[in-house]
C-alpha cells in the first residue's frame, strides 16, 4: 500500500519486495505532471531519496528535466534553439523527420536511459539492409539526433551523448541523369508549344535549380551587360497560420542556401533571345520572368507537371526537372569548359562537389581529351577571337 511521509512523496511495495517512490517537481512543457521515480531496497533508502530530491528541487540544484524523454526533448530543441536560425523549408524537413520516424521509434525513451545500442538499432531498423530509408536520409536523421543530444548534454541532462557511438550506412553516390544532345532536341521540339518552353530551354542552358529559375525577376535580367544575377529561391513551406485555409504556401526565399548560390551567370545569345522574347509576352507590371496565367508564381508541382508532360511527348521517362541542370552541366564539359567555372555557374560552393557529382560524365570524356592531347597545337592566328570561340561553344 503506498504511504506518504513528510516530503517524501509517495511510497510503493513492490511485488518484488523492492519499494518505489514517486514526487512530482512542476510539470512538463506538454503541462502534464513531472513525476519523478526512485527505486531502493527498503522503504527508507526510497524515503531519503525523495527527500534529498525535494530539498534540491527547492534550492535549485537539481534538475526537474532529468526525467524528460527524448521525445519531448527533441520537439523543445526544434522549437527553442532551432528555430531562431533555420530556414522555413529546413525546419519543415526538421519536424517531419522528427514526427514521422524519430518520435514514434525512440520518443518515449527517457533521456537519461537512451543508449548507443539503442540508436545503433533505430539506425539499422531503419535502414532494413538497404530495403528501408536511403543512407542519406538516415544520415539526416541522425545528424537531428545527434545535434539534440549534444543540446542535451550542454544542458547537463545527461553526461554523455550515446549518439557518438552510433555507425551510419555507407553513402551511396546517387546516379544522375542527363539527356543527351539527341533527347535534349527531342525534349524542346516536343515543348515548344507549351507555356513553359521558355523557362525549359533557359534552364537547359544555364543550369538554374527550379526554385531559382521560378523566382527571376526582370530586375534580375541585365541585358546590357548580359548577365543573370541569382539571389532567391520559391518554395513550399508549411503554412502555420491559424486562419489558414491550406496546409502549404509558396514564399520567395532571398537568403541562399550556400554563399555561393548567390552568382551572376552569364548569358549566351539563345539565352538572351529567349529573355528578350519573354519579356515582349508578359504582360506589363508584371515583375516575374515566368509567371502563371494570373501573373503569380508558378507552383514547382505545376512546372513539373509540364515537364513530365513534355518528356512523356518525347518519349523519355527516367527523368526530372533537375535532369535540365544536370543536362546543362554534361553541354559544359563536352565542350571543354573547365570545371572551376562549371562549378561556379551551377552555385556549388566546392568544385569538389561538382567533381563528386559528374565523376562518370568526366571519366567519359577521358577519351576525347587523349585524342585532344594528340592532336597538334593550332598556331595563334589558327584560334581565333576567343570570345566568339567561347560564346559559340556555349550556344
């Protein structure tokens, strides 16, 4: 039968002859009593510890969310120390990964209890020996994790973080697609009568991310010096307005997501007589390069749609919208550009990254560059202007 002493809470027999005691100290972020437990040998023992926990918990020593799990850890993390710093889109991915796969696997483990076996077996439940989540989403999983435990820790919550243990599956380089120069004429020819051709044949020719591409403006349209400059995105965010009447919303987003995502790339002739033609079509005051019908901003599910119906028309199917800027990027090396500049047109914040992504395209054309190097050099006057050289390779 439990019984309560002064300042000790309550007291509980057990049925196997141990005593537990329970003490609530405020309550949880979710307003439901914060219970502590306690566990001895004999009624005493359990007596002096609820004691010593009261007495601490008044002087303000001891720490009330020591029994906190790790669920309700990991939402306050998100919400007081994430928050602040993360874009829209990237807490969304936060709180998705957390809701759909963190909270309902291991949320309930306390965390002062959670350890590195436990995490290693979420990982390699997860994970299924390749049949589950990708190595890459599971590294994103875990870096949420990990970063709420390293919080927890500096919050002295617990001692250690059990998340450094934990092994992650080897990633895996994710196999891109372009078209070749024969289903990129086939794309554009089966396009051409559609309102998003424009838009189709200058990401084709300047390697610009959909996002980027649906937020130009004619500001960002330099016709005298010939010039794209790329400082915002659009993207779908959760909308988390009570008068809401959807779930989602578009917002044009003007803090990139890399430094180097912030660029002015340079516009061949076709490029600059797409904008120009563009421009004669939309309607005036209006300011986006591509609007909708309505002179608002084209949704991404709507651009993909076209896309999808546009290469359907041509008769290929294992692609996406970003298989435009992939296509953009293999044009650029089998012509020789180099990849330093490849690299900065794309917004890729490393060439080292440009070189991970296009390995194969680049072991490809070893061939050609043999065949380059055997060939004998052409005199000075041979080569010609090199702007007009540069320029008409890029068209």
């Amino acid at each position: 039968m439990a019984r309560r002493g002064n300042k000790e809470g309550t007291i509980t027999k057990l049925k196997n002859g141990r005593y537990m005691g329970k003490i609530q100290l405020g309550r949880k972020p979710d307003g439901k009593p914060n219970r502590i437990s306690v566990y001895g040998k004999t009624r005493g023992e359990v007596s002096e510890k609820l004691i010593t926990i009261a007495h601490q918990a008044i002087e303000g020593s001891y720490n009330i969310q020591k029994g906190i799990t790790l669920g309700e850890w990991i939402k306050r993390w998100l919400r007081d120390y994430k928050a602040i710093n993360l874009k829209p889109r990237t807490y969304d991915t936060y709180e998705t990964q957390i809701q759909t796969h963190i909270i309902p696997s291991i949320g309930n483990i306390k965390l002062k209890d959670l350890k590195t076996a436990q995490l290693q077996q979420f990982i390699n439940t997860k994970y299924q020996s390749g049949k589950g989540l990708s190595p890459a989403t599971l590294r994103k999983i875990y870096n949420i994790v990990n970063a709420a435990l390293k919080q927890a820790q500096l919050n002295d919550l617990i001692i250690k973080n059990p998340a450094e243990g934990v092994e992650l599956p080897r990633l895996k380089q994710k196999s891109i697609r372009a078209f070749t120069a024969e289903e990129q004429n086939q794309f554009l020819s089966a396009a051409r009568n559609m309102d998003m051709y424009p838009a189709f044949l200058i990401a084709l020719n300047t390697g610009l991310r959909m996002g980027e591409l649906l937020a130009l403006t004619w500001n960002d349209i330099d016709f005298k010096n010939r010039t794209i400059n790329v400082d915002k995105n659009i993207m779908v965010v959760r909308n988390r307005e009570k008068t809401a009447k959807t779930n989602y919303k578009i917002i044009v987003q003007d803090t990139p997501k890399t430094d180097a995502s912030t660029r002015k790339i340079p516009m061949t002739e076709k490029v600059m007589i797409t904008f120009i033609e563009q421009k004669l079509k939309c309607m005036p005051g209006c300011d986006l390069v591509f609007p909708s019908r309505k002179n608002t901003l084209i949704t991404p599910r709507n651009f993909e749609r076209s896309f999808v119906t546009a290469a359907k028309k041509a008769g290929i199917y294992d692609c996406n919208t970003h298989t435009m800027r992939h296509t953009f990027a293999t044009r650029c090396f089998e012509k020789g550009i180099p990849i330093k500049i490849v690299s900065k047109w794309l917004g890729h914040s490393k060439v080292s990254h440009t070189l991970d992504i296009y390995t194969h395209i680049m072991s490809g054309l070893e061939n050609e560059a043999i065949k380059m190097l055997e060939k004998p050099e052409k005199s000075e006057s041979e080569t010609g202007d090199f702007t007009t050289h540069f320029t008409t390779h890029l068209r």
